[in-house]
C-alpha cells in the first residue's frame, strides 16, 4: 500500500476536483466556518467537494458536518435541511469545555486532553467513531481528513475513515477510533491542551519512505494541535487538487511594546509568533499558487476586508461593516452567546461568499456546474 494513494498526490498534476480547508482557531473558527459552509451549501459547491482538510477548531466544523452528512437530504445539488449540521454545532458552542478540563486534568487523574475528548464526545459525537465518517467511494461523498501534529516524529497525522498515519511512521487502515479522540488530538493547543497520548491497538502498515515504523512509534503516537504543523490545513488537498477552497479563522498577533518575561506568558507568546509566520507563509505560498496558475480556487480570512474584493455588488452591505472585533474573539473552547455565534456565522457566509464571487469567474463556475449570484440575505439575524 502507498501513503501516496490516501493521502498526497497522485504522479504528475493535481487532479481535478476541489478540496476545501478549514483553519484553527477555537470556537471561533468552529463557528465561522459553518457560515461558510452555508454559503458553499447554497451555491452547489458544497456537495462537488472530494476532500474536507480541517486543524484545530475547524476540525470540530468539520467532524459535525461529517457525522451530520447521513442525514443531509440534497435536491439539485443543494442540502435542504443544513439546519440540523448547525444545530449541532450551536449545541457545542454553547459548553465551556477548555476550563474544565484544565481543571480536571490538574485535580484528577486522566489527562486534559482525555476530558476534552470526553466533552466533545457528550455534547457533539455521542460515540461516533471515524468509521461513521461518509463513505469518499461513494459519489457525492467527500472524504473528511482531521490533522494534528506528531510530536514525536514532527509530521503531519492524518485521521480519516480509512486510514490515520503519518509518513514517516505507516499506516493504520480502517483506524478503530473514536472521532471525539481524533478532534482533541487535533485541536490540542499547547502548552495547556497538549499532548493528546493515543495508544495504536491496530497493526501499522510499513509504507515507502517510513523511516521510523518500529516501537515506540507505532504503539503510541503523541499528538498535538494541526495548526502547530499546518494551521491552515492546506497540507492534505494542495498537492492532491486543482481547486483550493480556504477559511481562515486564525488570529493576527498584535504588537505587544513590552512583552511579558515570565516563562509561561513568555512561552505563549512564543508560540503565538511562530504561529503566526507559519499562517504568513502557508497563506503566501497558496495564494502564489493562484497567481500562478497552479490552482483554481480562492481564500477567505475573518480579518478580510470586504472592499478588498473590489466588488460591486454589495447586497448584504458589507462594506461599511467592520469585521475586526470577530477576528479578535479570544481563541478558546468557552460557551459563546448565540448573539455572537450568529455575527461569526454570517461574517463567515458573506466573506466566503465574496471571496467566490470574486475569484471564481464565469468559466471556472461553469467547469465548475454552478452559477454564483448574489446573496439575498444574511442566513441569521443581527448582520455582523
């Protein structure tokens, strides 16, 4: 078996077909990008999807709407009842999960992560494992890849249905785990949040280029957030697709005149620096990419301007909104108002829905099978 067949790409080119990422950024990016994946939704594009990449945050979006999938009735392309995806996520935006199990992993035995595991799992999965994940053989099914970071051999670890793994240790197929583990390890920020420990109970396959398949590696993998490795989750679809589909929920790191010296606050910041030049440069490469003509397809960030389109259509009145203040909730897994969970989700549907209308021309549409034409309205109250 060759990683190559699950995972990157096929020889040559990427092939045809559209992946989508959904970036970290705690309940934040959960959020947002479920506005998005309205947008996609009701433009056709959201059931053309092969391959949905999610770190982090955007992995709890993306494990809802995998495990909501089954369910999803589609008439012309379009889901009709999207409502009940959202529903599930407004359930775990409404839990403080990150507090708790801080507090728990320091008081009690059992690790942080093994509680927030817990915690997605009672308010989102109810015992969902990857195997519940669709089926990507069967047509109008994308496959669903869920990233988090090996510590131990500094690679990228996917979970997915059929397989988890990364290249340097082999592969897992038909991975027997449950997809609350799978969305902790993903989106167990250090240094508080992380590791996340998982025991391999499965035989590991020895695939070309594993150059570390032998123990300890492939009995216990200890894993970290996704975006420590790839915080925007690109690395799964680019070398695989032709047309790249990006949200980005991540912060921006703000300019601090006298940064803190102690080292945990020192540490932190560390690690808020590093991530936001990761994010600089995966997001520089992708859009050279577009430049390029490498890839089809477009990007769209929470601190994006909608001006920056350049459009002329403007119906939800974007233009005059800021949308500065929902870039800046703080990255956590703490219960969010529905208030600001309908801002986050109708930022998310109006900036996706630019990014489309502006970079998706007419041709590419076509090649495409949709036709994309202006919103009417935000899908919830209260604008952004």
């Amino acid at each position: 078996m060759s990683l190559d067949q699950f995972i990157d790409q096929p020889p040559g080119q990427p092939e045809e077909g559209i992946g989508l990422a959904l970036s970290g950024g705690g309940y934040r990016a959960m959020v947002f990008h479920v506005g998005a994946l309205i947008r996609l939704n009701e433009v056709a594009l959201l059931r053309k999807i092969k391959r949905i990449s999610s770190v982090s945050g955007g992995s709890i979006t993306a494990g809802a709407l995998g495990t909501s999938w089954k369910d999803l009735k589609f008439t012309d392309d379009v889901a009709t009842n999207l409502d009940i995806f959202v529903e599930r996520v407004r359930t775990m935006a409404g839990s403080t999960i990150d507090a708790g199990a801080i507090i728990g992993g320091i008081l009690f035995p059992g690790s942080i992560s093994d509680r927030v595991a817990k915690a997605y799992d009672k308010n989102l999965f109810h015992g969902a494992k990857l195997a519940d994940l669709p089926d990507d053989s069967q047509p109008g099914n994308p496959c669903f890849v869920i990233n988090a970071t090996n510590i131990q051999t500094a690679a990228l670890w996917r979970f997915s249905r059929n397989y988890m793994g990364d290249y340097r240790v082999g592969l897992v197929e038909k991975p027997d785990v449950s997809l609350a583990a799978a969305v902790a390890a993903s989106s167990a920020f250090p240094p508080i949040l992380s590791p996340s420990e998982l025991d391999i109970e499965q035989p590991v396959v020895n695939t070309p280029g594993a150059d570390l398949h032998r123990e300890p590696f492939t009995k216990t993998a200890i894993l970290s957030d996704g975006g420590v490795y790839d915080n925007l989750g690109l690395e799964t679809i680019s070398k695989r697709y032709q047309t790249l589909l990006v949200s980005d929920a991540g912060q921006k790191i703000a300019p601090e005149e006298d940064p803190h010296r102690d080292w945990a606050r020192h540490s932190l910041r560390i690690l808020d620096t590093v991530d936001n030049q990761v994010r600089s440069l995966r997001k520089r490469h992708l859009i050279d990419s577009y430049i390029r003509k490498d890839h089809s397809g477009t990007y769209w960030g929470i601190r994006t301007s909608f001006t920056d389109y350049g459009l002329k259509d403007d119906p939800l009145h974007c233009s005059t909104r800021n949308p500065i203040p929902l870039a800046e909730v703080p990255t956590r897994l703490e219960s969010m108002p529905e208030s600001l969970q309908n801002r986050l989700m109708n930022w998310g549907y109006a900036v996706c829905d630019a990014a489309l209308r502006s970079h998706l021309d007419p041709a590419l549409q076509a090649k495409l099978g949709v036709k994309i034409d202006p919103p009417k309205q935000f899908p919830f109250d209260g604008g952004y």
